[in-house]
C-alpha cells in the first residue's frame, strides 16, 4: 500500500503555544488528505477534509481558527494547532487519497501533550 | 448521521481459537467498509477493504464479510496468535461529494499464549 509519514511523532508543549504537525503522502499524490483526532478509549473522530490548493472543511464543532490546515502541495499538508490547551492533548492521525477515492492512507500518528 | 457500532469491547482468547468481532452501522447506504488494526500508540494498518458490491475478503488467517442490508460486517480471525492482540477497528465509508470514514471505537483483541 501507499506510505504516509507524520512529524513530529510526539510532542509537549506548554499551553498556549501553537504546535503543527506535518503530513506526507511518500509515493503518490494525495488529492485529498484527512485530519482524525483519536481520545483515549475512543473512536477516531474526523476534523477535517483539504483538497490541494483550497480550503479545508470542518466536521462540525471543529474551531477553523484554532486548527488551521494547510495542503499547498499533492504531498504535503499541515496542521497547526493554535494556543493549544491541555484538552488539546490527543492523538493525531492524517490520512490521504489519491484521485480514485478506494482507500485512504494512514499516518503513523502524532501524540501531542499540552502541559 | 452514520453510527458504528463494534462488539465486544474487549476479549481475551487462549492462543489457537477461533473468533469473530462484529461490527454494525446504521446507514447502509455504504461505499465501501473497511476493518484496520491499531497496536497501542501507533497508527492504522489497513487489514481489509470490502466494496459495498462484495460480501467478503480475505487475506491469510482474517476473513470480513459485508450484509449492507442488516447494516453487518464480521471479522473472523482463524488460529489467533499473541502477535493478533491489539485493537481492530471497522471503518464504514460514505462515498459521493461526502466521502468520509465513520470509525467503531473498536475491539481491545488479547490473545493469551
């Protein structure tokens, strides 16, 4: 299957500080990358939806402006976390897809821990 | 709103048995279902991928199998080992201009040796 790589892999950071986290399709272009956040115990829960080159769009009671996504490129899509918040503390997993849809690619994920 | 549901919750198996974990939605207005693994701290591995025109996949010791109309899918895992234990998760897969997986919070799998 295609590869799909997250950096950083885990990240602290004290609250209020803004965090982004980089997704990478490595051998085919994603004209579509996800974003999930995963909480303890729970379901992945998606965030959001980029296509390259437009705006992302958010499932519902996602904040736009607290998470800010970026996909400039067929490879490449960021999420920005803005004055995160010890509730932010998540896992964090990215996906992508190419042209056809059939399947999406995963991350291996981001642990990120706001103290 | 698409809902999956995945029972159990957890189960704890010797090493050698048969199992099955269930997984049902309720829109079956489906594309595609899909089943994944998740070790602890890690990502998704994609385990099988069944389109919402099939009835079953299968791939080594793991067969899933797909009724759209009862809203069911199984994942049947022959001769478990310890190396299966981990968490399966069924993601459900809403095609058309709203593309999107709906995820189970999934099955905590232990295989004792």
């Amino acid at each position: 299957g295609a590869v799909v790589s997250q950096h950083p892999s885990r990240v602290i950071c004290k609250s209020g500080t803004s965090v982004k986290i980089e997704c990478r399709s490595l051998d085919f272009q994603a004209t579509t990358m996800f974003w999930y956040r995963q909480f303890p115990k729970k379901s992945l829960m998606l965030m959001a939806t980029s296509n390259e080159g437009s705006k992302a769009t958010y499932e519902q009671g996602v904040e736009k402006d607290k998470f800010l996504i970026n996909h400039a490129s067929l490879t490449l899509s960021t999420l920005t976390v803005t004055s995160a918040h010890p509730e932010d503390s998540s896992f964090y997993i990215c996906s992508g897809a190419g042209a056809r849809y059939n399947e999406q690619f995963f991350g291996p994920g981001t642990r990120l821990t706001v103290l | 709103k698409q809902e999956v549901t995945q029972i159990p919750a957890a189960l704890s198996v010797p090493e050698g048995e048969n199992l099955v974990l269930n997984c049902s939605f309720t829109d079956s207005a489906i594309y595609n279902l899909q089943w994944f693994r998740q070790d602890p701290g890690k990502g998704l591995t994609s385990l099988l991928l069944i389109q919402s025109s099939q009835r079953e996949q299968t791939s080594g010791r793991l067969n899933a199998s797909l009724d759209k109309s009862s809203g069911r899918s199984t994942l049947y895992i022959a001769a478990s080992q310890p190396g299966d234990s981990a968490t399966y998760l069924c993601a459900v897969i809403s095609g058309g201009s709203n593309y999107k997986l709906t995820f189970g919070k999934g099955t905590l799998l232990t295989v004792n040796p």
